[in-house]
C-alpha cells in the first residue's frame, strides 16, 4: 500500500473503528484494498460486526468479523474469488490464523467460526434472513440443512445488525430498519444444546473442541439478553443479568476462558447441564416479568 493510500484508508476509518488494536490495522487494511481490488465499483459496504463491533474482543477466542456487501449484479465469480481471498488473509494475518485445521474445516462449512460473509446488497436490505444465510454460504456440513432451519435466524440477524459499524463505503446500515424479532427460545436452546454436546465430544479428542462449548453459552447468552434496556446486545448485558441471580462456578470458568482459552474437559462437560440451568432461569425470569406476561397473553 502507498503512503498516500495508506492516509486515506486511515482517514476513513479511524473515526468508524476507534476499538481495532494496532496490531490488527494491517489486517483491515489489506482486507479492505484487496476486496475493493477485486469488485472494484461493485463492493458497496464493509461492515464490523460482533465482538469487535460490540467493543468485547478477546485474543484468545474472538475473530474480526466483516461483512462485505457487493451490488446486485455482481457476478458470482467475482464474489467467489473475494471468498477466496479473505480466506488467504484471514489464514496468513488476521486473528483467526492460529485456528486449528479443525476449526477451519468447521468454519469453512458452517456460519460457525466464520469471520466474514458476502452478500448482496438487496438482500441485506431486504431482512430476508433465510435468503442472507443462504448467500453466505451457512451450514454445509451433514445434517445442514436441518441445522438451518432450526436456527434463530432472524434472531442472528437482528444480533449482527445491532452495533454494526460501517468501516468502508455506503452507510446501507442507515437504510436499514433492525426490529427486534420475537425469538424462539425453544430453538435457541436446542441450537446451544447441540454446540454443547458437539463441544462435550470434540474436546475428548480436539485441544479446540472446548470453543464449541464456549460458543453454546455465548449464543445462549447473546439471544436471551436484556432487550429493553437501551444499547447493541452483548456478553457484557447477559453477564450481568447472570451474576444477578448470584455467584456461578460455571460463569466464571467461561469468562476465564474467553479471556485466556485452553481446553477444559470439566466445563464442556459440564455445558450441557449448565444451559439446562439457564433455560429454567431464563423461562423463570421471562414468564415473571411484564414482557413475559403480555407474551403469555398473546399466546394463549
């Protein structure tokens, strides 16, 4: 990158990404020369979403996730050859680059791990979230499509759109009216519980199979958040919630664990019948409350 590039890529962003460490600029950088090489005139927006996004990056577990948003008529080879390149990146500089050949395997066939997604412009617009997940490519593995269609996306939408930052391009977040959708929080647990279990097996034989645990309390905790107080959903708000209903051995080993990672057998374990308590906390506390009591109304 030229000099001159290089102050105007910082000129642009450094008010949209005040939370990247400098160590991860490089990343950005590239990521972003190398998309805008490659569509040219039909890359529209890239959007930081997540842990980043939320200001809740960790270095042991978390990933830089980009969402890149490409016009309409982009042609699928070029959307193909900017999959692959992201991909290079991610593998040589990004944060993801000490993944195992496990977790790549994994984060490559499922939405699961996976730090960046394309699509196109009308249907991120559109909020049409089985049309999102099917053009980013979500949920290849056996047994996919039945994991597609259990999962919460709208939901996972919403959760992504909240606190999204454009960092290049159009500001597509402005034209964007993000609802809150009724969540289903049968389907959310069952999904946590199968990443649970996944996590429970995998760490018997894989030093990375306790992030799937991590995961299932994280996406667990993440769709079952507070709602109604102001600000994006994140770990920070559910974790507050959790602590409100008293100390929890298990809460802590996850964030020890976030914060610096290694494989636990005990907590993966363990996970399943932690999200079982969550569950009954959760139900406990939702049909208790105002919300939860006009929704009982509704559905009775």
């Amino acid at each position: 990158m030229t000099t001159l590039r290089r102050r105007k890529f910082r000129e642009d962003t450094e008010v949209a990404m005040p939370r990247i460490p400098p160590e991860f600029i490089s990343y950005f950088e590239q990521a972003i020369l190398a998309s805008s090489g490659i569509c040219g005139d039909k890359l529209r927006s890239i959007i930081l979403f997540g842990s980043f996004a939320r200001g809740e990056f960790s270095k042991s577990v978390s990933d830089v996730d980009l969402l890149f948003v490409v016009s309409d008529d982009t042609p699928e080879a070029t959307i193909e050859k900017l999959d692959s390149a992201v991909k290079r990146l991610e593998s040589s500089v990004g944060p993801a680059r000490s993944r195992s050949h496990f977790l790549w395997v994994f984060a490559s066939r499922t939405a699961l791990f996976k730090s960046h997604f394309i699509v196109r412009r009308g249907t991120l617009l559109s909020l049409d979230a089985g049309r999102l997940f099917e053009e980013a490519e979500s949920f290849k593995l056996p047994f996919g499509r039945l994991f597609f269609h259990l999962a919460p996306k709208e939901l996972v939408v919403s959760n992504i759109l909240k606190g999204a930052v454009v960092v290049w391009g159009e500001n597509i977040l402005g034209n964007i009216s993000n609802h809150d959708p009724l969540g289903s929080l049968g389907r959310v647990f069952i999904i946590s519980m199968v990443l649970s279990l996944f996590g429970a097996v995998s760490s018997l034989i894989f030093y990375d199979g306790t992030f799937f645990s991590l995961e299932a309390i994280k996406w667990f905790l993440l769709d079952t958040s507070p709602r109604s107080t102001p600000g994006p959903p994140g770990l920070s708000k559910a974790i507050t919630k959790i602590r409100g209903w008293g100390p929890s051995h298990m809460l802590r080993i996850f964030i020890g664990l976030r914060e610096r990672y290694r494989r636990s057998l005990m907590f993966s374990l363990t996970c399943p019948f932690y999200l079982c308590y969550l569950l009954a906390r959760t139900t406990s506390a939702g049909t208790s409350s105002p919300e939860g009591k006009i929704e009982a109304q509704k559905t009775s």
